[in-house]
C-alpha cells in the first residue's frame, strides 16, 4: 500500500518538516528562534504578498509499462500561536496533509487538482490560549505521455497557495502565519517506477533535463535500487536518503552533528534548560533525550564513517 511506502520514508520526511523549527539553545529568547527569522524553508506565501514564493513544482519521469495507480501525499505545517497563558509567546505548529490518487496511462494524459482549506481556530488547554490563522491551497498532478524508448510519462506536481488575504504592511512572521510552511510531497505508485532526477538511464537523460522544478527537487526513497516512492523536498537531499541509525532523536537541525549538539546542550545551565523545556514540547523532548543519555550512547555519536555514493 502507499501509505506504507509513506511510512517508511516518514523519518527522512520529518526531519525536513521540521527543519528549522527550534534551533539550539533551544530557548525563544535566543536571537535565531524569534519568529522573524525562524521558518525558512518551503514556505508558500500568499499570492498579494511579494518576494517570496507563491508556489512550488516538481516535475519528473515516470517509467509505465501500462496502467498503473499513483499516490500524492502532500504535507506541510499550518502555524499556530500561543498567545495567553504560555511564558513564552510561541508560534508552535500543526502537520497537515493532502492525498490524491490517479490512474495513470503511458498513452494519455491524465490530471487531478484537489484544493483545500485548513480554517482557522482557537482552542484552549488550561490557561495556554491558541490560535491559528486560515490556510488555504491547491495540489495539481498531472501525468503526460513523453516520446522516448521506454513507455514513460512526466509527472508534474505544483502546489499552490490560494490565499485571497490581503497583507498589507503585515510584518513577515504574519504572513508565515497565513502561509504553508515546509512543504513537501511524497508520491508512491504501484505498476511503474520513477526514474532517477540525479542519476537517470541514458534513455531518459534528454526528457529529466528538460524537467522543471521550482523550490523542490525530487529524490528516491526508500530501500535501493526500489524505484517505486519519491520525496520532494526544498532541502536536496541524495536519493535514497536515510536518518542515521546513531542519532537517537530529532535536533531539527539537520545541517549540524548529533555530536555537536549533544555536548553542547549539556552544558547549557539549568535556568537555560528550564527555560528551553517551557519554550516548547519538541525542546523539552530533546533536553530530557540528551539527560537521560548514558556515556555509551555519547561515544556512539563519535567516528562514525560510511561511503560517499559515486
């Protein structure tokens, strides 16, 4: 099934998701986790707002010998904001997803546009207020035959945001709040195979370099040399990536070292630990994670090498 295949590639996924979200010392005090700088990638404004991107498209090759089924799994975060009874303010975050399916024929062409809406809302837990701000977008798929030596059709996937909102003078971190925010899709199909966007077969060298993509790249994913799911992602990453089986939980940091990280957070200050534990429950996760670590697992962080692929 699809969703397995989504299963699999959901640690990699995550870590992408969450890129950025809360960054060491893990405190909203600290300059970079205020929200003017913190939400930096796959972030899809609203059309009325200028400079940044409105949308995202991935296009690739699809290898079909016949009829056969896709999925599209599109996933972002919806910002949401604790505005009363949390010390400190804090803009947290909820995933959502958007899944459509298609058949898909090597000698037709063949779309589905699936728009939606995630509204806004406020909720209250105890003292600690929410709110969050209406989102709304379009995910187009469209799979068209192309001429080369196997049976093969270009796969063509742009989400849009469709927001009407108007910012006016509306400060960026406003916006964000009004945005899709890290968004990424993963597709799975049963019946064909997609072709590599970094490595492809000569036969589908010229159709791949005549592929378009904007604020995504698609790799493969999953266990090699399957061909059969697909992450597309604003951060590129190698096909076939996986999380390395050392490091023993989210950072949200995947451009630093476990290593780093850890040693460095054991040596923030009680009163720095507290206040990254009332900041957020993904920061109070990772100081107990790394408390709790035991001097073995410490050195497991240290000396690892794997092979570069070629």
């Amino acid at each position: 099934m699809p969703d397995e295949r989504f299963d699999a590639a959901r640690l990699v996924a995550d870590a992408l998701l969450y890129e950025g979200y809360v960054l060491y010392p893990y405190r909203a005090s600290a300059p970079k986790n205020t929200n003017a700088l913190r939400w930096q990638f796959g972030v899809l404004v609203p059309p009325a707002y200028n400079g940044e991107p409105t949308a995202q498209r991935t296009e690739c090759v699809l290898e079909v010998t016949g009829p056969c089924r896709l999925s599209v799994r599109l996933r972002f975060l919806q910002l949401e904001a604790r505005i009363e009874g949390g010390d400190p303010p804090w803009d947290e975050a909820v995933e959502r997803c958007v899944d459509v399916e298609l058949a898909v024929d090597p000698s037709a062409t063949t779309q589905v546009v699936e728009p939606f809406d995630f509204g806004a809302d406020t909720s209250a837990d105890g003292d600690v207020r929410r709110e969050r701000w209406n989102v709304c977008g379009r995910l187009s798929v469209l799979a068209e035959p192309i001429a080369v030596a196997v049976p093969a059709v270009k796969l063509t996937v742009v989400t849009d945001n469709t927001s009407t909102w108007d910012p006016g003078d509306a400060v960026r971190h406003e916006v964000v709040r009004r945005s899709l925010v890290a968004v990424h899709t993963l597709a799975a199909v049963d019946g064909g195979a997609f072709v590599s966007s970094l490595d492809p077969p000569a036969w589908a060298a010229a159709a791949v370099d005549a592929c378009e993509c904007a604020h995504t790249f698609p790799v493969l994913v999953g266990v090699a040399p399957a061909r059969d799911a697909l992450l597309s992602s604003p951060i590129i990453v190698y096909d076939y990536p996986e999380v390395a089986p050392e490091s023993p939980g989210d950072f949200f940091d995947s451009t630093e070292i476990d290593e780093l990280l850890t040693l460095r957070t054991l040596t923030l200050t009680d009163a720095e630990k507290q206040e990254a534990r009332v900041t957020d429950p993904h920061a109070a996760a990772i100081i107990d994670r790394i408390e709790a670590l035991g001097r073995a697992e410490v050195r497991r962080l240290h000396g690892t090498t794997r092979p570069v692929p070629q």
